[in-house]
C-alpha cells in the first residue's frame, strides 16, 4: 500500500532510497577527505583539523561492513524476501507470566533499567514493553511501570498507551501506571522493592541496563514469589539475574527479543544481519586461533602503522 | 503528522551526525558534539520537572484515597518538598540541605547497598545447590576462585609434574581463560546488538520507541 507523502521528510524513512542516502551520509561524513588536505597535515594545528581519524579506521571498516549487511539484509526484507530468524528461549515466558498475573489479578512490574533513552538497552527494553502493554491489554489487566529516568517515563507512557491501543483498549491506559520513582539508584531500588513488597506482582520485568541494585531488585521479586524474566546487556550483572530470574535474555538476546516480538520483516532483516556479522565474528576467531597455532602475524593494521606485532 | 515526523527526522539527523563525530576530529565537528552535549543537559533539566511532577501527583493521588500504605507516600511528599525548601532557603552548599543529604539520604542508601551481602549469599545459596552438573561445576568454580581471591589461596594446593599449582593461580586461569572468553563472547554480541539498534534508528526503520509501529498503527 501507497504511504502518503510527508513534505516534511524529503524521503519516506525505511524506503529505499532512504537506507541509500543515509548510507553515503554515513560514508561522505567519515570518509577521508582530498589527498591536498591530508598533505597539509605536517602542522599540529593543521593535524588538529583532519576530517577522519585515521587511528580510527580498524574500528570504521568493521562498522561499514556491518551497516552494509543491515541495510542489505533490510532491502531484501524489503523486497519481499522470507527471512528465518533463531528462536529466541524464553520468550515464550512473557505470554506465560502475563497469563498468570492476570488469573491471579495481580499487578505486572515493569523497570525499564538505570540508564537514560540515548541507551539501546533502553530502547530494546521499551520496545519490548510496547509487545508487554499490547498482550497484557488482551488479557483485559494493566502493567506498572518504574522509571529511574523522566525522559524514559515519558517515553514508556507513549509506548504502554499505544500498546492498549493497538489492543483495542485505550481505556486502560492511567498514567499514574508508570511513574517516576527517583534518580537515586539505590532509592529507585528501595522504590521498586518496596512496591514489589506492598502490592505482590505476579510477574515482574527487568529489562534494561543495570547496576549493583539488580540483586535487590531480583532477590526482593524472587522473595515474592513472582514469575520474573530479566534481560541486560551489563555483563556484571547477568549472574545475578540468572539465579534469581526465572527466564533471563543474555546480552544480545536483549536486542534481538525486541525485534523477534515485533515480528515485522524490516526489523528481523536487521536481525539477520547481526546473525551473520557474528558468524563472520566466528570465523575471523577461528581463523586467529589456526593462525596463531601456524605462527602467522594477522595484525595487519599494527604492520601497516609500523606499531609492530 | 508532524507529531510522527519530527522526532523520526531529529532522530536521523542527530543519530547520523554523532556516529559521524566520532570518526571526524575536525574542530568544527567537536564544537558541535560538545553543543549537543550541552543541549541534552538542558533538556533533561527540562525534564526532570516532569518526573518531580509525575512523583507529586503519583503520590499525592495516594494519599488522598487513603490506599494501602498511603503512609509512605506522605512521608515521601513530605521529604521531598522539606528537601527542595531548604536548598531554597538556606542555599545547597550548607545547612539543613547539607545535614538531610549527609544525615539522611547517603546512610539510607549505604544501608541499602550493605543489603546487596545478604542477598548474595541468598542468591548463591540457591545457585550453588549442587543438583545438576552444570551447578557442581559453578560451585567449584566458585569455591576455588572464592579461595584463591584470600591469603591463604597461595599457601593451599598441590604438586604435579615438579610444579607448584596454587588455588590462587587456579582462580586466575579459571577467571582470565573461560570467564574472560564467556565474557567476550557476551560482550562482541551486545556490540553487534548496540550497533543494529542504532542503524536502526539512524535508517528510520525502529520506530517503537516512539510509540509507533512500522504500520503506521500507535502514535501519539
């Protein structure tokens, strides 16, 4: 179907020709620029002026090559291709613990994590929290939301209120659901511990970034006999939440959940991509490792730059 | 229209220009970086009144219908404007404000943080219930490395091969060799995951955090 024109967007965002230009965007903002500036930079001044770090460049191709995959695989979504995606464990759990909150009508907790919306981890958390809003708002019950951060509250509301929506039930949305606590870490701990004590959820939500108040927050859930699925991207605290949690998403299972529970093909396009560029991770370590049992110096850059190895 | 747009448009436009700072050095480019800086601090100052006010009425809305431990939301009101009274009246350097902070809210969340003890031996407690092979293994993983983190790691071990094998020089392979490659497998995973979000942003495709489905179906 025909999307209208927007005269505000020179083109339409996912088209494309959008995933086009934003590629050369992205190639023109980093790219080296003409040799006679880069002959000029015999100054420290002028040195000061590059238009591409060029120490940076092992770090750059890396990032083209992945971004190419992205939006490849996004076209050929695009494109009406049938894309496979993995499983992901543990999903299946979300539908489970929303069902049981709502036999038991009991509350469902939701914390969106400590770090603030420029975060991916917090936008995989809220766009997993949208999926949350819409199944609960089927099964007729309402999910609170904690927030440490107010831009993330505001942005959560938007999020649970179109989740009811797309449900077909706006009605449920009360913005008092998903409130700011505080920006004390240990204080937004205390306020979640104390709202799991006082109203007894029956399934609880940690999806985000977290810090040493993970534990609190887990144990104080686990205490309650509440169903609980975490998910974070912060390594030292998977421990954690794998003992106390029922189901935990680890590291990237964080990101790839949000697109899996949206199921829309440009999305899982995406997904695909960061499949393969691990595979291709895969195969680069397996080939360090061979090359290292063979004696063969693979740092190239490091030869390149004369910095040795 | 405008209302789906904008922010989508923003998005691109910022999510371009600070991928792009970080490969381009040139002055120009870090005085930008360091407006937009600048700008985010403002905003989420702006922002902030909206979280206080969220707090207020959230627990404001409590107390007035009398619900179940309406107590503590008073209390809550209650800290929070003698809090902002006395940064107003007696300056935030000194003072009441000082003696709430210092007094008040830093022993209140270091009791909260010595908690974290308690819950980890709980939580370990759990984990270290030897009842599958993979919950052995982490329980002498986790007695080994828990040993040889303590004096007496270097003292406790044993001989083979003519060499000396210490508990504390097996806490640092287990840490340095599986614990450190398990670790960077989860971190290579989340860099590709923090990546593929943010193209996604960047390219207009993830729209959920906007409160908007690819279909168009949401917004607000």
């Amino acid at each position: 179907m025909r999307r209208p024109y927007n005269p505000l967007m020179l083109v339409r965002p996912g088209s494309r020709r959008h995933v086009l230009l934003m590629a050369a965007a992205i190639l023109l903002a980093a790219a080296p620029r003409a040799t006679g500036e880069e002959a000029a930079a015999d100054t420290t001044a002028a040195a000061a002026r590059r238009w591409f770090a060029t120490e940076r460049l092992p770090t750059f191709v890396p990032l083209v090559l992945f971004a190419s995959l992205v939006g490849g695989f996004i076209l050929a979504a695009r494109g009406g291709r049938n894309l496979f995606v993995r499983r992901i464990a543990g999903l299946d759990a979300i539908d489970e613990a929303i069902g049981r909150a709502t036999e038991m009508g009991r509350p469902i907790l939701f914390s969106p994590g400590l770090d603030e919306m420029d975060q991916p981890a917090t936008v995989a958390a809220i766009n997993i929290l949208g999926q949350i809003a819409e199944k609960s708002a089927s099964y007729d019950h309402r999910v609170s939301v904690l927030n440490r951060d107010p831009i993330v509250m505001s942005v959560a509301q938007d999020v649970v209120r179109s989740g009811y929506l797309r449900a077909g039930r706006p009605d449920l949305f009360r913005e008092e659901d998903v409130f700011y606590v505080t920006y004390s870490q240990f204080g937004y701990a205390a306020g979640v511990a104390g709202f799991m004590v006082r109203t007894r959820p029956a399934a609880n939500f940690f999806l985000g970034h977290f810090y040493a108040e993970s534990l609190v927050m887990a144990e104080t859930g686990q205490a309650t006999g509440a169903i609980q699925i975490a998910g974070t991207d912060s390594d030292a605290q998977l421990p954690f939440f794998i003992t106390a949690c029922d189901y935990t998403l680890i590291g990237e299972e964080l990101y790839a959940a949000s697109v899996y529970l949206a199921r829309e093909p440009l999305l899982l396009g995406s997904l695909k991509a960061q499949d393969m560029a691990k595979l291709l991770v895969i195969i680069f370590i397996l080939l360090g490792v061979a090359a290292g049992f063979l004696g063969v110096n693979m740092d190239f850059w490091a030869a390149a730059s004369g910095a040795g190895g | 229209m405008i209302q789906r747009t904008l922010p989508i448009a923003f998005a691109i436009v910022f999510g371009v220009f600070m991928l792009a700072q970080y490969f381009v050095p040139h002055p120009w480019v870090a005085r930008g970086y360091n407006t937009v800086l600048d700008w985010k601090q403002i905003v989420f100052g702006c922002t902030l009144t909206l979280g206080v006010f969220s707090l207020l009425r959230f627990h404001g809305r409590k107390l007035l219908r009398r619900d179940p431990g309406a107590l503590f939301s008073g209390v809550a009101l209650v800290s929070c404007i003698a809090t902002v009274l006395a940064g107003i009246f007696f300056g935030i350097e000194g003072g009441p404000y000082r003696w709430l902070f210092e007094r008040v809210q830093a022993p209140m969340q270091a009791t909260l943080f010595s908690m974290l003890a308690f819950f980890v031996a709980s939580a370990s407690y759990r984990a270290f219930r030897a009842r599958s092979a993979h919950a052995t293994i982490l329980l002498v993983a986790g007695c080994i490395v828990m040993l040889g983190r303590v004096p007496a790691g270097d003292i406790l071990g044993f001989d083979a091969g003519g060499a000396r094998y210490s508990l504390a020089g097996i806490a640092s392979w287990i840490l340095d060799i599986p614990n450190l490659a398990a670790k960077r497998g989860i971190l290579i995973g989340v860099g590709l995951g923090m990546i593929s979000t943010s193209l996604r942003i960047i390219l207009g495709v993830e729209r959920a955090y906007l409160g908007q489905s690819r279909s168009g179906g949401g917004g607000s």
